[in-house]
C-alpha cells in the first residue's frame, strides 16, 4: 500500500508494508524541487535512516531496475 500527499514544497509518497510492520517501518520519501529525500525508521537503532538524491540519480534508479548487471549511462 502506499499513500501520496502534496505538501507546501513537497511531494510526500509513503510505502506501508503490510505484511510485518513491527520489522519493517514505512519508507517515507519526499520529492522537492531540488531533491530527493528517503526516510525509513532503523527500530534497532531507534533512529531515521535518510538517503538524499538529485533528481538525476533517482532517474538513473529508475533506469537501472529494469537492467541485467553492467556499467551504463543514461542519454540526457
């Protein structure tokens, strides 16, 4: 499952996982005009993980899921 929400200067995507929450906390990532902000909640360490991205990175994610193991560079 997962919910979007606009907020003042972000989008804000959530994705619940319904099958073990108390292992493993929702993703939450935020979309701004200059980047791209991955939260999840580390229950062992009791503290947020973040990974920030530009939008080139998250584009060159998105390009990489569907790809078999090799070195690539996107065409911009």
């Amino acid at each position: 499952m997962f919910t979007i929400e606009d907020e003042f200067s972000v989008t804000k995507i959530t994705l619940v996982d319904d099958t073990d929450p108390e292992e493993q906390a929702d993703v939450v990532i935020e979309i701004g005009a200059e980047s791209v902000v991955i939260r999840q909640f580390n229950i062992e360490a009791n503290l947020p993980d973040e990974i920030t991205l530009t939008h080139a990175q998250l584009e060159d994610l998105k390009a990489a899921i569907n790809l078999p193991a090799g070195a690539y560079t996107r065409a911009k």
